[in-house]
C-alpha cells in the first residue's frame, strides 16, 4: 500500500473532527481556543495504520465560513476527501462551497460520509441520502460512495475504514523521482532544535541532511531532522506528511504558504498566467482589474485579475487572465487555484496556472492567447516545445524547463529526445549542463553569425577569416561563453564554418588573391631578394598609387601565409632570409651559449640597426632572449 493523504470537508459542527477521533482515536483540534469553543479553526493533523502496513495521513480541515482560507490552505496534496455531512441537517452552505473549492482544486477521490445517523429515523436517512444524490449530479461526487455512520458511538466507522481502504487501492501513487516540493502549512520552534515546518510532500523524495530552496524569498536551508507521523526517519516520500528540522532560516523566515523545493524548480514572481473559470452558482462577475483572493497550495494571496481575452467573466464562463500578485508567488505551471470575492469573502471561481513568472502580457494579443492555449491543450512534448520557443534567443537549461513547464524531468528527457530527432529543438551540453534552444532561434543566430562574417570579410577582403571577438557578441548575448564555445564547435562540424588557427570563416570562402595581391607579392619578393639582411619597409613594397591600407592588409595576408616574414612591425623580408638567420644564429648559441648584437652584424654583413631588428625577431620567436647587457643574447631555454 502507497502512502495517501486523507483530507475532510464539510459544513461546521457536522462532525468532522469526531469522526476522525473514531477513525483514529486521536484528537486533531489543538489549539485551546478551538477546544474551548468547541469548533475547528486551523488545519489539524493525524494518521492511521491501513490493514497492509500502509499509512494514511489525515487533514481536517475547519467548516466555519470565517475559516475557508485555512481549509483551502488544507487541500494542498489531498488525494481522498471524505465529504462529511450531518444525516439530520443534510447539505449546508458550507459544505457546498467545500464541493466547490475541491472540484476547482482538482480532488478526484471523494467518500461522502453521512454522520450522525444515531440522530434520525431511517426513513429520514433515506431521505437526506437521495437528496444528497440529487445535489451531487452535476459535480465531481457524483458517483462516490455513500457511508453511513455514528461517530459519536462508532457504529460504521468500521465499513468506512474498508470503504477507505478500497478507495486508496485505486489512487495512483505520488511520484518520488524528481524534484521535492513540500508547501509549508505550520510553521513553528522548538526549544533546542529550532524551526519547524510541517506539510504534505507532493513530489520527489527530502533526505536528513539536504539542501533546500525556501520559496519565495529563495534562501538556503538545511534539513537536520525529518519526522513521519510522529516518527524519526532519514527520508519523508512524496504522499507523506512530514515535520522537518530546518537550519539556515528562522522561525520569523517562513510561514503557511512557502514552499520547500529543489534548487531552480520553481519560478517566483508577482505575475501569473491563468485559466480562470466563474462558478455557475456564483453571483458575482469577474471584470478587469477585479481585486481577488487568491489560493493554491498552501498560499493566500491578493491580486488583481487582468482579463486577457474579454471584458468580464459571467458566472459559469472561463477565460485566460493574468492574475497580478501583491507579493511574490511560489507556485508551478500545472497547479489549481480558487479564487474569493474581496469583499464580501466568497468563493466565486478558480483555474488553472499556465505560466508562472510572466511578463507583463498586454490584452486581447492573438500571440499571447494562442500560446496560452497551447499550453493549456497541448500534451506535454508540445509544452516543452512552447517553453523553450519561448526563450527566444536566450537558451534554457534542462532544471529551468521543469521548473517553467512543472513536468518532472523525467517526463520531459523522453519529450526532449524526440523534438531533437525531429529537429524542432537544437541542444547544446557543456561541463554537466545542456541548454536547450528552439531550431528557429538557431537559425535566426546561425543566420546572423554568417552574415556578420560576410560583412567583416567584405570590408576586409585579404583576411583569412573572422576573429573570435568579430562574432562572439552575437553569441555571448544569447548564451555563457562555455556554451557559445560548443556552438561554434558544432557549427564547425556539420560544415557549416570554418577555421583555421585563430579565424573563422564561412563555408567555402577563399581569401581574395586577386591583381593587387600579385602585384604585392612580386615587389615584396623583388625588394627583399635586392635588400637581403638590410630588409624592406611596407611603404617600398607597395606599388604606386595603392593605399596604405589596402597594402598592410595585403603584407598581413601574405606573412599569415608564410610568403613573407615581418621582422619588426612594418619590416619585412622573405621567410627564406629569417630561416637562415635562425640557423646561423642557433649554430652560434651552440658554441659559445652567447651572442652580440655586433656579432650578428658581422654574420649576417648588415648594419647594427638591422641586426638588433634580427634578435628581436629570434626572441619573439623564443630562440633568444636579452642577458644584462642590450647587446647581448643567450639561449633561450
């Protein structure tokens, strides 16, 4: 048996807390007002032991309408609800709008719990029974079991525990792979061990010892104790209720409605994108800009509802809407909310999150609502798809595509593989990480990338390529220069760049070696061999009437090519006479470990001017190096 969370709803004083004291034989009002006063105020919590050795964790919820933001706060993580209902009062207020919160939040598993049989004749049993029917037609719990107990005297607590039973065979058991998320709903300190949350893990797996992200505020924690029903333990699975140990936050840090989470897994940010739908029973229209109370998971939050496809929402209409936060949100793509009039307080509707973290979206966009509704229909392989498209230009990481789409990363590996194969996404993976891209944006860059080169190899016609820092702007403001580095690698491999040494160039290009450069190349060589060791400027190997510019990046070409050699900037020769320099004077170093400046005049029968311009042209080429003395050159070991 996997572990299940049992939640209760249901209208005030129909018994919901003494049916668990029958379930259980525990007592989950704690605070001293609601034992005094006799009424649930805040989430209570206990558990029992299933017939296999499995665990059902138990949330009663309050059923007072002045506490409906602390039974929406319970829902959180609920996987079977155990509608209570009075026999001798039947369906109230309360437990209508109970009906409604859970069906908008998504509850799939329902037990209605006729109590207080003790109290009525079982002709009105029958009765309130078909009346309950009645109401339940049109909602989620319409086809849920009817249970008929006492929990005053226990009579039928025992059917209903194998009806519970039955029913938690048939819910699908929370994923532990994948990232943890725990929505905090207590918070409190204890004397030696510090702060304590408690809450419902809806996903993945907490270990003593690991490292936490406290959303909103994303700052660190430690978990240094974990409790499981009362009971020490090295881990809490998802499906399980769990108190842990925190260090790293105060008590002040957190409170109901933070949320415990693997790094980068979830977005905080003020705006979120919805499906919002209004209740048909409500009779309240949503407008735009209509302030709301707002919650999901364990938060309660105000905000404004920014309608993006109409003017208003009438009751039993849905629409896309961005819900504007007055604080931070710590919420997931995927997850269900319900939302209260201002004021008066009342439940008039809820939705679905789509995106968290939105920017600013302007009304009546075509481009906004057909991305919206894609995400809303959309399978997930189209979700990942629309989230990474999204990025544009900029890539994703494979951790921020679970945390913006709320898939596990294990559902969205096998949607990731496919749209690579089909060549609707371009990855990218560097030291550990990959980064993912729409092929559309790569395009777009790739586009770019070539175009710049064009441009630059256009205006410098006799370079053999780009430098690195000629294009990697284009790059760098996409993504970090590791990665940029790997693009430009597979850019290279499918051919469709490339390089040579420290250059880059497009495809196919060959550098010009057009009239100019020939007639370039034959005064060089004419001057040089005329010269030998005294060498030849720039300006005297240049024909008439060429530029200067146009010359230096001709004499540039042609020294990258090995068809001449530049001594001293702006001095040239031919390779020949400064592989022979490097000879002769290698043969010296040889024997004597030591060489002057007029030593190399004399070898070489040039002036001192020269054979000074020689030694520094072996010395950047690391066959020499100064000793003391200007004049001197030792071996350059």
């Amino acid at each position: 048996m996997h572990n299940v969370i049992i939640g209760t709803a249901g209208h005030i004083d129909h018994g919901k807390t003494t049916l668990i004291r029958a379930l259980t034989g525990r007592d989950t009002d704690r605070l001293e007002e609601e034992k005094k006063r006799g009424i649930t105020i805040d989430l209570g919590f206990t558990w029992f032991d299933l017939p296999d050795g499995g665990r059902a964790g138990i949330i009663d919820v309050p059923g007072h309408e002045r506490f409906i933001h602390n039974m929406a706060a319970g829902v959180a993580g609920m996987d079977l609800v155990l509608l209570v209902i009075a026999a001798d009062e039947g369906v109230m207020p309360q437990t209508r709008e109970h009906m409604d919160i859970l069906s908008l939040l998504g509850v799939e598993h329902y037990i209605i719990v006729l109590n207080k049989c003790d109290l009525v004749d079982g002709e009105w049993l029958d009765m309130v029974e078909s009346e309950i029917r009645e109401e339940m037609q049109e909602t989620a719990l319409k086809d849920a079991p009817v249970v008929r107990v006492s929990a005053s005297d226990g009579s039928g607590v025992e059917t209903l525990k194998k009806e519970i039973v039955r029913m938690a065979e048939q819910i699908s058991p929370r994923s532990g792979a994948g990232r943890a998320r725990l929505p905090v709903d207590r918070v409190f300190s204890v004397p030696g061990f510090g702060t304590v949350v408690t809450g419902t893990l809806l996903g993945g797996r907490i270990r003593k010892g690991d490292s936490l992200c406290l959303y909103p505020a994303k700052s660190w924690c430690r978990v240094r104790g974990i409790q499981v029903y009362q009971t020490e333990q090295e881990e809490c699975a998802a499906g399980q209720r769990a108190a842990l140990n925190l260090s790293g936050v105060s008590r002040e840090e957190v409170r109901r409605g933070c949320v415990l989470a693997s790094e980068d897994t979830i977005r905080s940010g003020r705006n979120i994108d919805v499906k919002l739908s209004v209740l048909k029973n409500s009779g309240r229209v949503i407008k735009n800009q209509t302030r709301l109370h707002f919650y999901s998971g364990t938060s309660e939050l105000l905000c404004r509802a920014v309608l993006l496809d109409r003017e208003e929402l009438m009751p039993g209409e849905s629409g896309y809407a961005q819900l504007r936060m007055e604080s931070d949100t710590a919420l997931c793509p995927g997850d269900r909310f319900v939302v209260r009039f201002y004021s008066p307080l009342e439940t008039i509707g809820g939705g679905v999150i789509l995106e968290t973290d939105a920017p600013r979206e302007r009304r009546f966009r075509a481009e906004v609502l057909e991305r919206l509704r894609r995400r809303e229909e959309g399978g997930e392989k189209e979700l990942v798809e629309l989230q990474i498209r999204k990025h544009g230009k900029s890539l994703i990481s494979a951790e921020e595509l679970v945390a913006e789409t709320g898939v596990e990363r294990s559902r969205i590996e096998p949607c990731v593989l496919e749209l690579q194969k089909e060549g609707r996404i371009f990855a990218i993976e560097t030291k550990g990480e990959r980064f993912l891209w729409h092929a559309d944006e790569e395009k777009e860059v790739r586009n770019a990338i070539l175009a710049e080169m064009e441009e630059y190899l256009a205006r410098y016609p006799y370079r053999r390529g780009v430098p690195a820092s000629g294009f990697r702007g284009t790059l760098l403001a996409c993504m970090k220069k590791t990665a940029a580095e790997v693009y430009v690698e597979s850019l290279i491999q499918a051919g469709v760049i490339g390089k040579q040494g420290d250059v880059y160039f497009p495809a196919g290009y060959r550098t010009r070696e057009d009239r100019d450069y020939c007639a370039v190349k034959e005064k060089l060589t004419r001057e040089a061999e005329r010269a030998g060791y005294s060498f030849v400027s720039g300006e005297r190997a240049l024909p008439e009437k060429m530029t200067e510019e146009q010359g230096g990046e001709i004499l540039r070409l042609l020294t990258e090519q090995g068809a001449a050699a530049e001594v001293v900037p702006g001095i040239y020769t031919l390779p020949e006479y400064m592989e022979r320099a490097e000879r002769e004077i290698g043969k010296k170093l040889d024997e004597t470990g030591k060489i002057t400046v007029v030593q190399v005049r004399d070898l070489f029968g040039t002036s001192r001017k020269c054979a000074k311009q020689i030694l520094d042209y072996t010395d950047r080429r690391g066959l020499t190096r100064k000793d003391g003395a200007e004049t001197e050159r030792v071996k350059n070991r």
